[in-house]
C-alpha cells in the first residue's frame, strides 16, 4: 500500500480535493507554506453561454459546472454551481458563493471533457485557468471537442466504504484525462471520452496506484478501446469522524488527517480529507497502526496575510489532535468523542441599520460589516428581527434592504441586523431608529409634471417633462403628452410611467401648437401641465427640382422650381458649380441665379440648395454646360504672289474662346472677295484678282460661340 500523493494535474478533476491532497504533501513532508489570498467573485452571480459542436450545432445534456475551492463553514450546505444543456446547447449557471471560479463542461460521450481557457475558448482536458468573475457574464459560444470512448474496470478489494477513486489518461502531447469511479468492494467499471493517441493509464484510489498495461503507453485508435481489469486492494480499514464548532455545529471545510510517529521519532502521514457540510470526515485504506488525528484550518489576519494552517476558512484550533489506535481486523473505526472543536471566525456586526414604515411592514436597510472575519469569506446571508415580537427575515448576502412584513400597524418597533458568513454569525447590530406601521391614505391621482419642454421636429414635437412632487399614494404607471390648436387635438404619445421623454408624431407642418403633458396612476390623470413655447413641427426644406443651366462666357445662369418649405421659411437659395465649388447665394424668392469667375472649355453641372431654420437640402446636378465665347484673331497674316495667284497664309488663334475651331474666312480688299477653309486650314489661295491692284488681307476664326475679330491686315500684294 503506498500513501503516495496523486499527480498534481488531478486539480482539473476535483480542485477541492486535489487542493487538499497538496496541502497534506506539505504537512507530511514539514514543509508549511501558506495559503495564497484571492479575491472572489461577487455572489450570486450568473453565467451564460451556449456549448456546440464542431458543426456548430447545440449539444444537449452537457454538465457545466464551476467547482468551488473551498466549500467550508456553513457556506458547505450550498450545492455547488452546475447547469445541463438544454436542447439547444444553452445554459445558465447561478453562482452563490465561491472563492475562486472555474468552468469545467463535460460529456456526453463521445465528447471530450473540457475547461475554460483564459481566452474564452474550451481547451479539451480541462484547464487549469481561473477568470476572475465579478459580475453576471454571456460566455458565448463554445466548442466541445470529440473523441473516442475508453472503457475499463477496477476489481476494489479493502474498502468497505465508497471512496473516490479516479482513472488517469495522461499524454506528453495530448493532455491529461480522468474518469471517475467509485472505490468500493467489487468490480467497479469506467468510462472517459478522450482524442485517440498514445497514453499512460493508472487507477488511482486513496493511497493506491495501479498502472494499466505494465505502465507501458496504450494506443488508442480511432474505435476506442476497451483496457481489462486493474485490481486495486486496500487495507480494509476505515477511520470516521466529526468536526464540530464550540456550540457543536457542524464544521466544515476542515482538513483532517492522521499521522503515525515511529520508534525513531520519524513522522509519516496519511492522506486527509476535507470534512463534509455536516461536519464528518471518512478517511479510508488506512495501515494498521497508532495514530494521532489532526484538523486544521487556517484564517486570514486584518492585513489579508494568511497565518499558519492549510487551507482557508476557520480558525485554528492550536493543532487540535486526538490519538487512535488501527489494529485487529480490518473494521469502521470511529474516532471516540469528544469530537474535534474548532473555533470559528464570525464577520463583525452590520451598521447603519435604518427602518421606514409602511401599511403593517417596514423596510429595513443597513451597511456591510466592516469586518468580515476571514478574508475573502463573503456574506452570504442577513437577518433582520424586529422588536417587539421578534419576526426575523432572512435574506441573501448580495442584499442590504429587506422588507418586515406581517407587523401591527400602530406599534412601535426597532429592528437588528445580523451577518452571517460561512465561519459563524456575527454579533447584534445597533439597533435601528424607531417606526410605527400604520395605513397608508388613499390614494389619489399625482400631480402635474414639472418643467415641460417641447422642441419642434419633422412632423413631429419632442417633449420632455420632470417627475411631479407627488404620485398621489399610487405609483405612476404612464404619461401622455399631447399636441393641440385651440381645441383640436392634432397628436397624443403615451409612454410608461418611468419615461421622462415622450415623441408625438404626424404633426401638420408650420402650426403652433400648445403641448401638455398629464401623469396617470391608478385613481387617475393629474392636471395637465402646459409647456411654456407653443411648437412648431418643421423639417429642411424639399429639394429644388428643376435645375437647368444656360453657358455664358466665364459664367452660366442657372433656373429651378423652388422647394417646398416644411413648415420652416425658406431663407434662400445656394448655387454651386462642379468642379470648382464656385457658388453663388440668392433671395427665397429668386429661381435664377448666375454663377461667374468659370473657366472657359470647361463643363460644368450645377447643384442648387435650399436652406430654412431647420437646415438644407441639395438638388439633384444638372446636365453638364460649358462656358465659352469667340476666338481671338488669327495672328500673323501674309500674303505672297504666285504667278496669277494670290496665296494668303495665318497662323491659328492665341485663344479659341474655349469652343473648337470650325472653319477660317479670308477676305480680300478691295472687292470682298473671301475664301472660306476648314479649321485645320492655315492657308488660301485667290483667283480672278485685278492685275494691276495693290490688295491686303483680313482673316477671321470661327467657332460655336460665333466669328472672331477680323485679323491685322497682311502685306500689301498687287497681281500681274
């Protein structure tokens, strides 16, 4: 039989009892290091999420669970956090108290056991990650993995009473797996999902160690497999007792253990075990040998710092231990009384405890206890007890107001607070000021709303309004705020009675109308309260429709139908040119405008903008025009004589006006004669001229815009 404690990687199967299986390494071995101080979550707290598949489809009857470190004191009696799947793979778990929080997700087979990572994603295996929840979280989706079922059984011999015993399915390369069994007398069988690959198999149970196979590695295929028969024997005997507090409650969360000293003054111990929520501890496959039994605990001073002990929760009892004796035929032993006493560690006294009548009942508040007892050992619940008569309501520790219900209106009370944590109740608080229940009045309809304001939208008017000083003895339920002219009602909105906005829509445009508001509870409406600005519903205009634009030179004058004004007057009208962004601004009343400084070749499309109070909008561009005008004169004109011709040259214009060339006209003087050439022409040559008379000549360019000016006169030629 070995006392051997189990692989450290067991945590990810019970963080408890792996906690606790470490703690005991350090006590056998001498070696006392103390507890790391967390700060928990806020209880209750919920956590949600949905578990898939690889396909992404919901997986029904999966265990989400989020085992609790410590289960100690009274806190123990609380089951632990863990939700099934629904049909679609969603969950909710409800956490009510802890000291650290893991999620773990397991089954059903074939799927592979899983862990919350620090990133949010399940890591097959489980994981050793811890998030630090302080508040209700959506965890999303998340995968679960599929893998290949291994079977196996463990033929138990020597514990007549169940323990906990495990299977370990470890891989260099593909993690650690477990599978629970129970370790109890006869053939005990298992099962675990795992990815296949080659692992290492051991049957572990308290003190015990058997390998599958040899401890040779065990490849596991793609079918699964089935590994036979482990034979784990314990010693037949079994250790039994109870932990109990000063006033013999129940102790919880208490590590008990045995040790043995020998003839050489040499300790060794055995495993322990925490003790259950009532207070007992079973510690099985005990050696035949003397014993001293100790439970300890540990606390936590005003500083966080942890003092002595192994693991969190009560107050040492100075090493408290009882000597026994294993011998004889392997039996049950029960450690004989007195049972072991542990001191507990109780939260301080709640304050400012304050009380408000009511019709036969009162609420109560108060403030948290400065002192919690043990670090990190959350309230987990209060009670409040009135005086006289003594009625007690006992709520969750998230609370810090409750309702006394079932008082005699007419007498007077005071009430007491009391917390309790998982390590004792704390003392009485102060009492709280004195209150008489009595009736409350009738009730009656609320008075108006305050400060009613109202703003003109498109068609609309939004209104907001302040609580009135007084609901009348009935809560508000709704308010309506209404819109009118004289006495045609043109819009009402009613919203509920936590709304301080209400909206009123299908407003006519441009009226003024008188808004009022009215609150509402269950006798009726109050007076209506008016506010102090009539409204006028507007919008920006409508676009202008329309838009055309006739080209000038450097300019072009733009036309429109004018807008529709939305029930805000139109202030005037934007033209702007593209590209460019010239623009020019006109009266409400103009639908036309000229827009100059354009550039000449240009084309241009033009957008116009109508503006009121409210804003502005743009029309659609319209149809591109471009500026142009007349060409400048050619230049360089010449005249030369060939034998009876006469042949005139030019050279083309500096400038066309920012319209194309279309042609070129010579003309002759005297006489007039002209020539007309095309407009790639430089050139044109006179016939039939007078010999014997002196001629110049003038050109002109052509172009859409019209003629240029005629050009200087050229040379002077006489034909012969």
């Amino acid at each position: 039989m070995s006392n051997t404690i189990s692989p450290p990687s067991l945590r990810t199967l019970l963080r408890g009892a792996a906690a606790a299986l470490a703690v005991a390494s350090l006590f056998v071995f001498g070696a006392v290091v103390p507890a790391q101080a967390a700060t928990p979550p806020a209880a209750p707290f919920t956590l949600t999420g949905r578990i898939v598949d690889s396909a992404g489809d919901g997986v029904p009857g999966a265990v989400v669970s989020t085992p609790n470190s410590c289960r100690c004191g009274d806190s123990a009696d609380i089951p632990p956090a863990t939700a099934t799947t629904a049909a679609d793979g969603t969950f909710s778990v409800t956490v009510r108290y802890s000291s650290s929080v893991s999620v773990q997700v397991s089954g059903p087979e074939p799927f592979v056991r899983a862990g919350l990572a620090a990133d949010g994603t399940l890591r097959a295996g489980g994981a050793d990650d811890e998030r630090a929840f302080t508040a209700s979280a959506a965890l999303g989706t998340l995968t679960l993995t599929e893998g290949v079922v291994v079977t196996g059984t463990v033929a138990v011999t020597g514990f007549p009473v169940a323990a906990d015993g495990w299977i370990s399915l470890s891989s260099p390369t593909l993690g650690y797996y477990s599978a629970p069994y129970s370790a109890v007398d006869g053939a005990q069988s298992w099962s675990v999902a795992v990815p296949a690959g080659s692992y290492t198999v051991t049957a572990y149970a308290p003190g015990e160690e058997v390998a599958y196979n040899g401890s040779a590695p065990v490849t596991i295929g793609a079918a699964g497999a089935a590994l036979g028969t482990a034979a784990v024997a314990g010693s037949g005997f079994v250790v039994r007792g109870t932990t109990v507090d000063p006033d013999g409650r129940p102790a919880a969360g208490v590590y008990v253990n045995l040790n043995h000293t020998d003839e050489n003054g040499y300790t060794t111990g055995y495993t322990g075990v925490l003790t259950a929520a009532d207070g007992t501890y079973t510690l099985v496959n005990v050696d035949p040998k003397a014993y001293t039994v100790y439970a300890s605990a540990s606390y936590s001073d005003a500083l966080g710092d942890y003092q002595a002990g192994f693991w969190p929760g009560l107050v040492p009892s100075d090493a408290q231990a009882e000597l026994l004796t294993v011998s004889g035929t392997p039996r049950i032993i029960s450690v004989p009384s007195p049972d072991l006493v542990i001191r507990r560690a109780s939260p301080s006294e709640p304050r400012s405890v304050t009380a408000a009548a009511g019709d036969a009942q009162a609420t109560v508040s108060w403030q948290a206890p400065a002192n919690p007892g043990v670090a990190n050992a959350p309230t987990y619940l209060y009670t409040v007890t009135a005086s006289p008569g003594g009625a007690t309501v006992t709520t969750d520790g998230a609370n810090r107001s409750v309702v006394v219900p079932g008082l005699a209106n007419g007498t007077a009370y005071t009430f007491t607070v009391t917390a309790t944590s998982g390590f004792g109740t704390s003392p009485v608080s102060t009492a709280s000021n004195t209150v008489t229940p009595g009736a409350a009045p009738a009730a009656k309809a609320p008075s108006a709303p305050l400060d009613v304001r109202a703003l003109g939208g498109d068609r609309t008017a939004t209104v907001t309004w302040k609580t009135p000083t007084s609901d009348g003895g009935s809560p508000i339920t709704a308010y309506t705020a209404t819109a009118k002219f004289g006495s045609i009602v043109y819009g009402t909105a009613t919203v509920d009675g936590s709304a301080r906005q209400a909206i009123i829509t299908d407003l006519p445009y441009g009226g003024l109308l008188t808004v009022t508001v009215t609150a509402r509870n269950a006798v009726g409406s109050s007076t209506a309260a008016v506010a102090p600005k009539p409204v006028t519903p507007a919008a920006p205009p409508t676009a202008p429709t329309g838009v055309k634009a006739t080209a000038g030179n450097t300019q072009a004058t733009v036309s429109w139908t004018g807008s529709a004004s939305n029930g805000s007057s139109i202030t005037g009208y934007t033209v702007t040119a593209s590209p460019g962004g010239k623009t020019t601004t006109v009266a409400a009343t103009a639908r036309t405008a000229t827009v100059t400084g354009l550039t000449n070749g240009t084309a241009y499309t033009f957008t116009v903008t109508a503006k009121n109070a409210k804003g502005s909008t743009a029309s659609v561009a319209s149809a591109a025009v471009t500026p142009r005008t007349v060409p400048t004169a050619p230049g360089n004109v010449r005249a030369r004589l060939a034998a009876a011709l006469v042949v005139v040259a030019w050279e083309a214009p500096a400038s066309t006006g920012g319209s194309a060339i279309t042609g070129y006209t010579v003309t002759a003087s005297p006489g007039g004669q002209t020539i007309t050439t095309a407009a790639s022409g430089r050139s044109a040559t006179f016939r039939g001229l007078a010999k014997g008379t002196a001629y110049t000549f003038t050109v002109k360019a052509d172009n859409a815009a019209g003629s240029s000016a005629a050009s200087a006169k050229s040379n002077t030629v006489t034909p012969k």
